[in-house]
C-alpha cells in the first residue's frame, strides 16, 4: 500500500485521487487472490483531494539556501512551480495577532495546538479574511510531537480557497529567527494542492458466503496521510488476515461475513464540519441502504500493530457492552502477555473512525481502542506513523481476538442488543438542574427510564435463551428483526454531539451549558468579569470568540446550523440547540481590559440565556420521555416474541 502515493516524497494516499483508486484497485487483486467473493467496487461520489508537492525554499542573511518539504490540508494552491511570496509570522493567528498589519498576499506562520486550543480552519479561515495567500502551521503540541521534524495533517472542516500547510518545528525554527531580524522575509514556494470537487472513489468489498442471510461486516479504511502505517495499512492487512486464515482453515460461516475496504475515511467533502468518514456514511445511507437490519455488527479497525496502553479495550455501542463483556470474561487468548493490565471494554463509541457512520445507520459497531493515548499527539498523522513503530504482539492478539469475536458473533441465533444498558447511561448522565420551568418531567423521565431499564433486562435474557441454542428459528428471527429496529431508533433518539465531536445524549449540551452559565453569573454578580470570562469559554463555541473575528466565529456556527444535511454526512441533525454569546464575551472582553465594572447589560444577558438554555433543557427531557416511551413499547413488542 505504501508504494502507491499522491506526493513522491511524504507519500499521502487521499480521498479521490489516483493513488487511492490505484490501492482500491490492488486491495481488489488481493481479495481475489485471497478467495473472498461476490467481490463489488461501491461508487462514492465525493470531493478529492490530490497533494502532490508542497516545498519552500529561501536564502538567509549568510546565504545559506533552505529547502524545506511542507505537509498540507485539503485545499487548493497551484503555484505552477516555484513563486516568490513574502512570510510573516503572526504567533497564535488570533485576530489579535493581526492587529496593525498587512498580511494581503503573504504567506502566514502561525503555531497551532489543535488538540488543547482550537482547530486548524480557525486561524486558516481568518488568515483568508486577512488576504493572506495561505497559512503555513507548525505543530506547537497536541499532534507529532514525537520529533521536531515532524509534520502534520487533520480535516481542515473549511473552504477550500482558504489554503493550509504544515510545517516542522525545525524549519519552523530557521525561519523564525530570520524573521526576529526582519518584519518579512522573501520566500519560494512551489506547491500543487488540488480540489476535486464531485469526483469518485470505491468502497471495495468481498464476501465469505454464509448460510443465512444475516451479515456480519469487518471494515478498515485505506486512504492515508503520509504512509500511514498504522493509520490504517495495517488494519486493512489485518482484516484480509483474519478473512485469509478463516479461508485456508475452511470456515465455514453461518452468517455471510463481509470484508470491506473503505475509501475517504480521512475525508470526502468540502467546506463541512464532519468532513471525514465520508466512505463509511455514503456506504450506509447512500449505496447498501439496505445493510442496516441485515448486517448484525460491524467490527472496525484502527491503528492496530501497536499497543496504545498497558490496558486494551474493544470499544463499542452501549447495546453489545453486556455481549462483549461475556466474550472477553471467556476468552481463551490470555491479553496480559501483550497488555498487563487486560482486556476492557469501553461505550460509547466515538466520532474519530468509521464505526460510529455505522452506529448511527442501524449496525451495532466496535473498534480496537485506539484513540485514548499517546501515540495519537505523537506519531498520529505524521510521517512517523511508519514500519518502524510495530509491535508485532499487538498486532498477533487482535488477529485472534478480533478473529474470535467474529466467530462468536457467527455462532449467535439472536443480535445480542441489550438496551439495558444505553436506558442505564441515560438515566446517569442526567444531572440536577435548579430553575427548571417542568419540575415533573425530570422525575417522569427517572421512572420510565427504569422500567425501560427492567423491560430491556427480561427481553436480554430472552435474547441470551435463545442463543444458548434453547429458542425457536422463526421466533429467533422476529425478535432480531425487532431488536435491531430498536437499536437503529435508539441511535436516532439519544446520539448526538458537541461542538468538540463527542459523543452525548441530548440533554447533555444544555444541561452543561446551565452550568457554565450559571457560574457565569454568579461571577458578574461579584463583579468577577475574569471567572465569567472563564466561565462563558465553556458554553458551546464560544470559546473561538475570543480569539477570532466575529465573521471568523459565525462562518463556522452557521455552516453547522443551516446547511444541507447532505453536506453535514454523519453530523446533520446531532448538533440541536446553540448559544451565541460573542457580543457579551466581547464586551466583556473590553470592559476586563478598561477595568470598567459596570457589566449589568451582560449580567441581564447572561440571564435570559440562562432562561433559554432552561427552556431547552426541559425540552430535551420531555423529548426523551416520548423516545423512551416509544423504545419501551417496542421492548413490550419484542418481549411478546
């Protein structure tokens, strides 16, 4: 896979370009001649991206010539060969950091810390409003810090004429001590960063037939930044590994099992927040609709040749926790000789992978834990995700686990869909709110959480009879059918997500927002404007508007709001409610540095978004009570079978 790249030096295997039809196109040789099949190249339609070169070079006060190789984002510079261009650095690219400059036609140094402060399209889409040609990033922590040369690429989640590139710490360094002896420099910038848009890839996918019709599917994405060796070569290998060696041993499924490859996992789309998983959610929505209902799980595969922690965890839905957590108590393959701490299991799923597109389709998913340690700010889309960070224990045990998982789930009369548990994690993360308009609901909500909680119980152990082989085929076949509609509906009622891509129930983003508004005030109220300040960073977005331009801050709260759902792919609709809170924060803002005390408009503010955010909590829990109420009638049904 790594032979196949878009830029000869960095590689990059991107959504939409040639080296990902050319991988796409080996990965199908491969299927064949492992022995899968029924083997079918799915069609995306999609935005591109094709990254050939980006280099910078430039002469210093002592004459040394610098040649400097650039990583990039998806979007779209054509230089034509080398350009001269003038650069400035410009700190953090706050709006701040702007203030008495002309940046019209530059290229604009900026450090960045995505992980801990803010995202990649913040200070790229403010350079744009300043007429900057384009954003050069270096890495100031939270991803590649494994090495000063190390480079980065992420999402960009913003138009493509608004241009980004990637640069080391190391030659970061060499031009910013030129730049203490000069305002600007005088560079040559050589760059082909080209957009797509509306161009196509392939999902591809092969079978091992089964004797039924239900479908069990194995997914591994195969575009990449850099070479991407863990991210996702190996996962990729490892799934033709485990469909190779049930092959040559001569399993023979019950279930059909599934082996797909997906394409643009790492993006596919232009201009949207949730521009990543593009491949995954147009398999599920827009191409095998069809495959929710049918296909019982979906096990993912991220980042696996490396022990992320002294602990492993399959990560998963709540509905396959109690499942899962009886497979791993069983297991034969002892994980403390690779993982000393053992085997977990972790719910929700999250956003970062194709999984969670899968979820949200109405396909029970997991996924090999990945996401919760330190190779994520290290090597983590950078050419250090490379062979030479493998650990071949890891990989070995998720062969066999993930191989005997699969197996387990072959053997299962019923999908194990537990909502027990996902009534469970509602139930818990409901937090006591004062003020409330609708002092019943809450306690409404409590009590038919806990009969669905018991409903949910008694179908489980229905559902548990029945694969210990003690149920009746057509009966079996009903009660998955409903089970899985239920989980499909579950999906729609409770999953939604922050403004940071987390995972959480509705009412979870009011019921924070109460929180931080209220220590808001009561911080106004002591004439406190700095903890309100601190306290406002907390509420939805807010926080970009402290540190951009107002139209910087809207671009990218509209763009959420009111934009088609196509172009929103696996986020449209899971953002509800939002609380826009610039013109108080910037008021604030002035007043904290004029010392002025004077804050009752914002106190008075502050309070009528508190009463809002009061109006949309209560409106969450009465929105819940109709989902809980609907989920439990449907457990009644599936009991009934």
């Amino acid at each position: 896979m790594e032979r196949i790249k878009s830029n000869p030096v960095l590689g990059f295997r991107t959504a939409g370009s040639r080296a990902e039809y050319e991988t796409g196109e080996m990965l199908r040789q491969e299927m064949e001649r492992i022995g899968l099949e029924d083997i079918h190249k799915d069609r995306l339609c999609l935005d591109g991206w094709e990254f050939e070169k980006a280099v910078l070079r430039f002469r210093d006060a002592e004459g040394a010539e610098h040649v400097f190789q650039l990583g990039a984002y998806q979007t779209q510079f054509l230089t034509g060969g080398f350009q001269k261009f003038p650069l400035v650095y410009v700190g953090r690219g706050g709006a701040q950091d702007y203030a008495g400059r002309d940046v019209r036609g530059c290229l604009v140094l900026v450090d960045i810390n995505q992980r801990d402060e803010w995202w990649i399209n913040f200070p790229v889409y403010q350079a744009h409003l300043k007429g900057a040609a384009a954003v050069i990033a270096v890495q100031d922590n939270g991803y590649g810090e494994i090495d000063g040369e190390a480079l980065n690429a992420q999402d960009i989640a913003g138009p493509k004429d608004a241009p980004a590139f990637s640069i080391s710490q190391k030659d970061a360094a060499v031009l910013k001590e030129a730049l203490q002896k000069e305002e600007r420099l005088t560079v040559e910038f050589d760059a082909s960063s080209r957009i797509l848009e509306q161009t196509e890839s392939y999902n591809i996918w092969g079978t091992i037939p089964g004797r039924e019709e239900d479908m069990i599917l194995l997914s591994a994405h195969y575009d990449s930044y850099y070479d991407g060796f863990q991210d996702d070569n190996c996962a990729v290998a490892m799934m033709l590994g485990i469909a190779r060696a049930l092959l040559e041993t001569g399993y023979r499924p019950r279930k059909t099992l599934v082996f797909c490859a997906m394409a643009a996992e790492e993006w596919g789309i232009v201009n949207s927040k949730y521009d990543w998983s593009t491949g995954a959610w147009q398999q599920v929505f827009k191409l095998r609709p069809d495959w929710p209902g049918k296909v019982i799980a979906d096990l993912n595969f991220e980042l696996p040749a490396y022990a992320h922690n002294a602990w492993d965890a399959i990560r998963s839905t709540y509905e396959y926790e109690d499942f899962l957590k009886e497979f791993v108590e069983k297991l034969p393959v002892d994980p403390t000789n690779v993982y000393p701490q053992g085997l977990r299991v972790h719910c929700p799923i999250e956003t970062w992978s194709d999984d969670f597109s899968m979820a949200i389709s109405g396909i029970p998913s997991m996924v090999n834990e990945f996401s919760s340690a330190g190779f994520m700010e290290t090597h983590y889309h950078s050419q250090f995700d490379r062979d030479e960070f493998y650990d071949e224990a890891a990989y070995r045990f998720h062969h066999e686990l993930y191989g005997l998982l699969l197996m387990a789930l072959d053997r299962v009369n019923v999908a194990p869909v537990n909502l027990e548990r996902t009534f469970r994690a509602l139930r818990e993360s409901v937090r006591p709110v004062t003020g409330r308009e609708d002092e019943n609901a809450l306690k409404t909500l409590m009590e038919k959480l806990e009969e669905g909680e018991r409903l949910a119980r008694e179908v489980y152990e229905a559902v548990r009879t029945a694969n210990a082989g003690n149920g009746e085929p057509e009966r079996d076949r009903r009660l998955q059918s409903q089970l899985l509609y239920l989980f499909k509906k579950a999906q729609g009622y409770f999953v939604r997500l922050n403004w940071h891509d987390e995972v959480l129930f509705p009412h979870e983003a009011s019921q924070t927002n109460l929180r931080y508004l209220g220590e808001a005030v009561r911080q106004l109220e002591d004439k406190n404007v700095r903890g309100a300040l601190e306290a406002l960073y907390q509420v939805d977005n807010n926080k970009y508007a402290f540190q951009f331009d107002d139209q910087v801050y809207r671009y990218f709260t509209e763009y959420v709001m009111n934009q088609e759902k196509e172009r929103l792919q696996w986020g449209a609709g899971r953002i509800v409610h939002h609380l826009d809170l610039s013109k108080q924060i910037r008021s604030l803002m002035e007043k904290e540095r004029t010392r002025n005390t004077g804050v009752e408009p914002e106190l008075e503010a502050l309070k009528a978004m508190e009463r809002q955010a009061l109006g949309c909590f209560d409106d969450d829990i009465r929105y819940m009570i109709q989902a809980v109420d609907t989920l439990t009638e449907g457990l009644r049904k599936a009991k009934e079978e």
